[in-house]
C-alpha cells in the first residue's frame, strides 16, 4: 500500500534504500521472509484489537506482544504469540523485548503527566534503535503541536520529533479523536435526559472508530509503503457536537439537544462526580481543542488503508443506542 500524506509516485518508484519492503525484509546476508512484529500496549484497548485483526493476517509466532503486565496477555500466550515484558520506565526491559523485532508498532503510554509521557516514550525510541529494529510505527494523534491546549498532543509532537530524529525508518497514524469516547462525554443519561453538557462550541471533530484505527494498523504493518510517511486517520465528515445530537435524536426517536456550558462548568460538573484532577485537565483540554478546530481537518487515508469506508458516526451510535429507541 502506498497511501503517505505526501505525495508521491507510485509504490514500485518508491522501493529502495528508503523502503521497507517487509514482505521480504533482508537482514544481514539472510532474506527473512517472515518478518517479526511487535506491539507495545499490547494489553490495551488499540493494541488487543490491533493483535486480533493482525492475527488474521500473520502466524501468531510472527508476533511479539509487549506488556508491562505480561499477566495480562495470558490469553495471547495461549494462541501462540510470544509474550514479553515490556515497561516504558525500564529502557532495559524494552531492549529485550525489541531484540529480532523487524517492525514495532508503539502505542503511545495511558500516562498523562506530559514530561513523564515523552521521557517514557524516548526510553521506546531508544531501546527500539538499540535492538536494531528496522521500522517503528507510531500511533500519534491529529495535528500535534507543543502549544495545544489538549494534554496528550504536545508529548505527540515531542515523541513525533524524537523518532524523526533518532535516524530509525518510522511510519506516523495520527487518530483523531475515538468515537469509543462518544458514550463518556455524553454521558450514561443522555437519552432519557434527552440534552448533554459539553464545553466544545461550534468546533468540528472528525472521529474514528478504534477498530477501524487497529484494522488499518495490521493492514499497515503487513503491507507496508515506503517508509518516513504521515497518514492522518481523520475521516470525513467532521462533526459539531449539535450534529451528533441530531444525529442521536434520529437514532433513539426522541430529541436530543446539546447544551454548551463553559470549561469552568464543565470542571466543575466533573469534579461533583468525583472525576480524578488529571482526567479533568485532559477534559478541558480536549474541549478547548474542539473549540478551536483541532480535530476538524479530514484525510481520506483511514478509507485507503481498510478498502472500504470507515465506520460513521450515526452507525456507531445505531449500535450503541439503537436499543433505547424510543
Ligand atoms: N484518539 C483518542 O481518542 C484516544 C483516546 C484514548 C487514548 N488515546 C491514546 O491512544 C493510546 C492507546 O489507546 P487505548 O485506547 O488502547 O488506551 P489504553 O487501553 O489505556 O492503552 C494504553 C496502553 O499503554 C500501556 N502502558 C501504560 N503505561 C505503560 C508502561 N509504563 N509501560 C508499558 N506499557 C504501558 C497500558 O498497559 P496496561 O494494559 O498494563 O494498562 C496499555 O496497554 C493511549 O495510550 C492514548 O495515548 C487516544
């Protein structure tokens, strides 16, 4: 597949030394073909689904599952995925778990703190160039800047930064926001409520269904294009939160309104409800960001890599809420 942000000629123009082709990656004299995968995060949401649909395309010998908790992924052991441990505070424990690793997929740490976040995901960076990997796959988030007022996109921009610069052949999938997130900020009664509070204005968000981003991830991982490419995982169209609302409304029979409240309100709501301080910074955060239009460019990319259209935003709600019609 040969799908980068940039342009560029076709995928055959395109191999050489800066390709790579890991349907036959060549390592040493060796042609290895089977090459070996690994995914850090490899126990969270994105990175379970992002092993199952990989697992449908590769020998399950053909993956490394990389996880803090290797407890965890019992249940990958048992389907023959190999299993290592894997903490982004112990460079060390990385360098073992990357060695005879063609191609890393790394999922960004649920960490929130921005200095610990980019110091654990240097040590990923680090111990992948260590281990002699030959590819890292990044999964970053839509317009990272150091300046956003969302918690996660400065450590993207930075991480971003590092790998461009560690010299190691990279591969950036910037998500837009997950459509997964929809049921949390609507909130559990939203439809007998029938309105929501949020603090994001008029701002557009492209949002994407997580299994859709771990379907394009494996489809990625195994048929990769030439490498150093940004894809932007960010379909169209890209939404107001009063068209999700009427969106909703269609799907349940019964109006749903969005009502904009301020960031202080919106705190303060969360905090009444016992939302842990960091959660509400990241809260307030993302709204700002909606509000000033960070998740509101749209990218044909996510339709490319799965060959077929990504899943809508009244598709996901039809089967989230679609038993609560009215
Ligand atoms: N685009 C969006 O809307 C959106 C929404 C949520 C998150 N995200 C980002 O996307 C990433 C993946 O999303 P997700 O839904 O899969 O989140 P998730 O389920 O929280 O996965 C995060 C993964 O990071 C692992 N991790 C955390 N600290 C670690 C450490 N010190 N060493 C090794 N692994 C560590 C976690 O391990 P455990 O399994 O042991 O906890 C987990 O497997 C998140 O981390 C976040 O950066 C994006």
């Amino acid at each position: 597949m040969c799908l980068g942000k940039e342009k560029m000629p076709s995928c055959a123009a395109q191999k050489g030394p800066n390709t790579f082709g890991l349907s036959k990656v060549t390592i040493g004299l060796q042609t290895h073909l089977s090459p070996m995968y690994a995914i850090t995060g490899a126990t969270g949401q994105l990175g379970q689904a992002t092993l199952h649909a990989l697992l449908t395309q590769v020998a399950p010998k053909q993956v490394i599952a990389v996880a803090r908790d290797p407890q965890k992924a019992a249940d990958l052991r048992a389907r023959g995925v190999h299993v290592r441990p894997g903490d982004y505070n112990d460079p060390a424990s990385l360098t073992a778990a990357f060695q005879g690793v063609d191609t890393l997929l790394f999922i960004a740490t649920s960490e929130l703190a921005h200095a610990v976040r980019v110091q654990q995901h240097q040590h990923v960076i680090d111990a992948a160039k260590q281990a002699g990997v030959r590819h890292v796959v990044y999964v970053s988030g839509v317009n990272p800047t150091p300046t956003s007022k969302f918690g996660a996109s400065p450590g993207h921009y930075a991480t971003e930064q590092y790998l461009r610069q560690s010299g190691l052949a990279y591969t950036l999938v910037r998500d837009t926001l997950y459509l997964d997130l929809l049921p949390l900020l609507l909130g559990p009664t939203v439809v007998a409520d029938g309105q929501f509070y949020f603090a994001a204005g008029e701002g557009r968000v492209s949002f994407v269904l997580r299994t859709d981003v771990a379907q394009a991830l494996a489809n990625l991982l195994t048929s990769p294009g030439p490498a150093n490419q940004v894809y932007e995982l960010a379909p169209a169209p890209a939404h107001t939160l009063a068209e999700v609302a009427s969106a909703l409304s269609e799907v349940v029979g019964r109006p749903i309104q969005y009502v904009e409240i301020s960031e202080e309100q919106l705190a303060s709501g969360a905090r009444q409800q016992q939302v842990p301080e960091p959660f509400i910074t990241l809260l307030t955060g993302m709204a700002a960001a909606m509000r000033d239009q960070e998740f509101a460019a749209t990218s044909p990319a996510l339709a490319q890599l799965l060959g077929h259209a990504p899943t809508t935003l009244k598709t996901y709600l039809q089967t989230v809420y679609g038993s609560q019609v009215a």
